[in-house]
DNA sequence: AATGAATGAGTGTTCATTCAT
DNA sequence: CATGAATGAACACTCATTCAT
C-alpha cells in the first residue's frame, strides 16, 4: 500500500513537472516572438494545449511566469563566473588571454546553453522600468544581476593584481563587457533570420574576444 | 490689414510648432520610461497637458507619433557617419586612432544629442518583430537604419585600405562597434539613476573608445 | 447710399442662400451614401468646401440639418395630394384610373423632383426610432407626414362615394399605396446600381400603376 | 461517474445555447430600438445582464451578432419560397388566387415566425451600403436575399406558364409583391404602436392579398 | 461671417485574472 | 487537478460641438 501510494506520488510529481517544463517552453516561445505585452496567457495556453487557468496553478500571474524563464538564465551566468573567479583565485591562469576568453565565455556558454531565455533576459533588461511587477519578484532579479556584476569586477580586479590584465577601472571594464556581449547578441539578432544567425554570431563574437584580448590582456 | 493677418498667421504658426513639440516631448517621456505598448495616448495628453483628441489632430497614429521620435535620431547616425567617410575620402584621417574615434562619436554625438530619442530607438530595435505598426512606417526606418550599417562598413573597409586599421571582417567589425555603444548604454541605464548615468556613460564610453583604439587601429 | 446698401444687402443674401444651398447639397450626398450616422460633419464640410464652424452658423445641429433635407419632399407629397383632392372636390375625375394614376403620381413626381431627398425620407422613416433629436425637430415632421396620411384618405373616401372606386377599407388603402410605393423605390435601390435605377423604377412603378387600377378602380 | 460527467456536460450545452439565445434576445431589441450605429455592445450586455467581454465569447464581432440574427430569416423566406416552388412544379395549384396568396403568405409567414428579425432584415437592407462589415458576412447575406428573388422569379414564370398569372414582366411583379410586403410593414410600423401593430398589419396584408389577386390572377 | 484648433463623451474590442463545477 | 465561462479595467481612436480669433 505505502508503496504504490508513492508510485503514485512520483508518477504525480513527474506529470507537474512536465507540465510545467510544457507551459515554460510555451511561454519562453511566445514571449520571444511577441514581446512581454503582446503575448497572451491564452497564446501560451493555446501553445502549452492545456487551459489558461491551469496555467494560473503553477504561476501566479504572467509576471512570474516571465520571470521563472529569466531567472535560470541569470543563475548560470552566476555559476559560469563563479568558476571562474575560483579557478582564478587558484592561480590557474597563466595569461590574460585566456581569463579574458573564460570571462566572455562565461556569458556566451549561457547564452547558447538556452538562447531564448537569454534574449528573455535582455528583453526585460531593455523594459524593465516599465513593469508592474511584485517587488519580490523584481527585487529577486536585480539581486542575482547585483551579483553577477560583483563576482565580475572582483574577477577583473583580481586579474589586474596578478598582472594578467592591464590596469583600469573595473567598473567601466566589467559594463564593456557585459554590454558589448549583449549589445552584439541584439544586433545578430535584428539582422540576421533566425538560420543564419547562429553562425553570425559566432563569428562576430570570435572577432569581439580577439580585439578585447588585445585590448585587455597583457602583453 | 494684410499685415495683421500676416503677424496673425505667423503667430499661429508658432504656436503649432511648439504644441507639436510639447507632444513630442511628452511622449518621449512617457514612451521612454513605459515602452510602447505600455504607454497610453491619455497619459502622454495628461502630461502634454492637452486633450487626447489634440494629439490626433498633429500625429494620425499612436506609431507614427512614436516614429516622429525615432527618425531624426536614425537619419542622424547617418548623416555623422556620411561625414566620416568624406573625410575619409577625402584623406584627411593620418591615424586609425582618429578613425575610430570618430566613428564611435558618431554614434556618441547622436546619443547626446538626445538620448532620450536614442534610447528610443533602441527600444525600437529591440522589440520591433512584434509591432503591428503600418507598413510604410517600418519600413522607412528599417531601410534608415540599413544605410547606416552600409555606410559603416564602407568606412571600415577604406580605413583598411588605407592601412589605418588593422585587417577584419568589416560585417563583424561593425556590429561590434555599434553593438558595443548601445549595449554599453543599455547596461548603464539599467544600473544608474538619471543622475549618475551621464557621468558613468561618459566614463566607460572613454574606455570602450581606448580599448578599441588599441585592439583595431595600425600602430 | 440706401440704394447702394440695398444692393450689398441682397447680394449678401444671394451669397448667403447658395452658401445654404451648397450645404444641403453636400449634406444629402452624403448622408445618402453612408446613412446618417456614418455621415461626419467634418466630410459634409469637406465636399462643401467650407469649414465646420461655418455649418453650424447656418444649422443649429446635425439633424436639424439633416430636416432641413427632409421637409421640403414631404411638404410637396402634401401639396400634390392636395391639387388631387381639389381636382376630385371639383369632379374633374371621370373614371378611377386616372385617379389612381394621379395619386401615386403624386408621390412618383416627388420623388422624381428630388429623388435624394425622398431616399432620405425613407431612411428617416425607418430609422426614426433611433434618433435624439429635439422634440421640435420630430413633432413637425410627424406633423406633415400625419397631414398628408389624412388628406389621402379624404381622397380615397370622395374617390370611392363618387363611384370612381371599388369600396374598401381607406386606412389600409392609403398604407398600401404609399407602402407599394417606397417599397418599390427601396427594392430597386438596393437590387441596381445608379444608372439603371432610373428605368428599372419606371417600368416597375408602371406595372404597379397598370396593378393598383385594375385592382382599386371600378370598371 | 461517466453518467455523471454526461449529465453535466449536457447541462453545460444547454446552459451555453440560453446564453446565446439571452444575448440574441437583447440585441434583437436594442438593434430595432436604436439601429445597427447607435447599438452599443454596453447596452445589448446591459440588457442580457451580462458582461460585454461575455458578449465576444460568443460573437466575434458585432456585425456577427447582427448577422447571426438576420440570417435565419433570410433563409425562412427562402425555404417558403422553395416549398411554393415544388408545389407549383407538382402542378398542385388549381388558381392564380391560391398561388399568389402563397407567395404572400411565404413573406408573411417569415415575418410572423419572428417580425422583430425580419425588421432587423430590412432595416440591413435600407442601409447596408454604408457598412464596414467583413465581407465575408455580407456576401454570406447578399447571396442569400440573391437566391429568394430567383426562386421568386421562377415561380412568377412557372404559374403565368400553368396559366395561373396573367402574363407580365417576372423581374418587376416579384419587386412589387416583395416591395409592396415590406412597405406595408414598415408603414404599419411607422404608424401604430406596438400593440396596435399586429392587427393594423394583419386587415392591411389582407386587402393587399385581395389586390393583388384581382390585379395578377388569371379569371 | 468664417475658421483653425480643441475637447468631452463615447465605441468596439482585448486581456489578465477569477469562479464554479 | 483541470477547465469553460465570466468579467473589470483598459485602450486606441472618433466625432459633434464649441472657442478664440
């Protein structure tokens, strides 16, 4: 008895969680190709093929649902510069080459790790001011942003102090990063069709470490 | 008599423009800190202090009052730009550095010129697939803001010829370049308060310049 | 000088008189081709070549306006009933037919006189239901349309005790005739395009005529 | 269980089609009071003591609604139509009288089914020109009110063929049987208020009848 | 007398969210 | 747990009418 009550109760936490994975990738689709306003709870519904109150079972509102796509996204971002910062504090970078290309890849291992919800990421980050979110829900995302900013200025401080890369302002440098990361994802993406631009960006975004390389690294 | 009129006439005239101007202002503000699909006409009227029909008489659309924003910031990237590359032609530029500095403060002159507009353009960029704007309006910028890439990669690719830059794939090159202004304008958006922002933006905009002097131009 | 006056004084008139005039022309147009509701003030001073404002110095409101397209076609109805029930007073009708034939000619050379107009009265009359004007406005049309219903059935009744006509029910007489008639001026409206209604009426309203005497007259 | 859910399904779909039939009741009246422009969907809510937006779960637009009510009319006055038609060709019709009663009755019957829709008819009929409906709804109508009149037209020939009607032209007879009808309706409409209503009409198609059998029936 | 400009009061339609079952 | 149905609150856009000149 006790036994199959728990098959039965693993059978029902697998079938939520599908379910939810079903209406996240849903949403992640919709919210992509119309933006945050223009999609509809009854797209994503329509999308997910169940109803619009199911839906409501597991997020409370849009928002939240918005935000459970965004913020995986912006905890890998965390982690990737987390291990950086450990294997830096190793001493295991033996040239600014190569912590500069860790940094950048860093984000970029993110970004093609779920493309979509990184371009979520930078679609709330361009709106955001223009949200009714709950406080909660904003503040928890600005917080892991926080972070993320922090572990990379003492990621770039600490390579300065070890005469990996050249001295400057951490401030300035780690937003240049970050923002010419970002600011080149856009650009491939309002370019390029969805095929091609995979590519693109692979490109462009090999040309970008090359020249930051040579701008950042010592030597 | 005729003279009255005239006066008459004139002053009617001014009064237009600066109505025209007030709506335009109020709309920046109110699509800058919204985004579009938040932004209301009733708000935008509120803060023009004007009725919201009064808005219709000046702008037919929501959209095209939102491109009324947009286009003199596009058209004057180009024009900054088509003044780089005459005097490209012209041989005035004896080093990469003064190349690239020029290229990226036509980018910058635009931003300070109204960065309010700029950042509206954007917004535009960012969330353009999926308006449902008329026709004729998307595509006049579209096709603004095509000429502008093709003017910069004509530039890039004379400033190579010239032996000012280094050799590289121009499409690349480019999209770093202005991939790299926005996405440094954006990222300081999103961190500073109105106040703080021109200052930060100034300060990592002087780095990003340096670094790319380094990593692009001859010698 | 008083002569010199009087002349600027009816030249005055006759400017103001086909100022009027080209109001009420454009206005029937209009609200001929889109109804009365449908029809704005701002197209009716469009085609009339005139500003708004200067619509409303000649006509209080909009459907005072559009009663001022309506009266004259129903006063002429009225007057041409009342030359057929003098002629008939008279005993100038020796068979019914021609009776017959000069009562729904009545209505026919209304119509012919202005048909737009007469359209218009119809539109009124079935939509009349619906409109919020002011209590004058209504009372003296209803008024007039009241008038002529009685002076029709004065004719019928004389019509009949002279022997002219085969005896029946007046009241319902009267709404057949008139009924027949704008049933037929709508039918045709709708089934043909402008230049063919014209000749289809006129062979549709002559069996009707040839129909209506056989049926009514007596012998 | 399974009878269980059956049950309640069924009470769903009944449930479902008295809304549907309350909202078409509603707008049955608020359209014939007011006018397709002059009905909002407010009032028809109003009077369906819904809300608007449970209005649009069921009719996409408002001319669907509008059209939803004409168009079982429009085919009542066609199926009539058919069902004289296979009489006629069974050779079932002895007089001109009965046939042409039949015609008669074929409107009057729609009407009576319900005269509040078969005003809604041609009230859509005197103003459709102006309407900005879907085109598909409009040809959907068009078509129909299309097929009466041939069905009309064939049965004119066919009885003046049997030798029932007296010989004229088919194309203007049928305009005048169905003028005539709809004139009267509107005339007693005009007229009477609505209780009055039903009786004036019923004396007044009467003798209409009368008529128009001495006028086309053979002997 | 004529007009450019302004506006109050609507309209149809949409959508996130909540009930009742 | 899932869902058909319902709705409050908006929102872009329109138009008869009125000022100010």
């Amino acid at each position: 008895m006790t036994m199959h009550k728990k098959v039965i109760r693993e059978r029902r936490k697998k079938e939520r969680e599908q379910r939810i994975q079903s209406i996240l990738d849903a949403a992640s689709e919709v919210f992509l190709s119309k933006g945050y306003l223009k999609t509809t709870m009854d797209e994503i519904a329509l999308k997910a093929e169940i109803s619009k109150p199911t839906i409501y079972q597991y997020f409370e509102t849009k928002d939240v649902l918005f935000f459970s796509l965004i913020i995986p996204v912006t905890e890998m971002v965390g982690k990737e510069s987390d291990k950086v910062e450990k294997k830096l504090i190793a001493g295991e970078y033996t040239s600014g080459a190569s912590l500069i290309h860790d940094i950048l890849h860093a984000f970029y291992e993110s970004y093609k790790m779920d493309p979509e919800s990184f371009r979520l990421v930078m679609l709330f980050q361009q709106t955001h001011m223009a949200w009714e979110m709950k406080e909660q829900s904003r503040l928890s995302i600005m917080e892991k942003g926080q972070y993320n900013y922090e572990v990379g200025r003492r990621i770039l401080r600490l390579g300065m102090e070890q005469g990996l890369l050249r001295s400057m302002d951490v401030y300035a440098l780690i937003d240049i990063l970050w923002g010419l990361f970002v600011g080149i994802v856009q650009i491939e993406d309002i370019k390029a069709t969805k095929k091609e631009r995979r590519e693109n960006l692979e490109s462009t975004f090999k040309l970008a470490e090359t020249l930051m390389i040579d701008a950042v690294a010592k030597n």
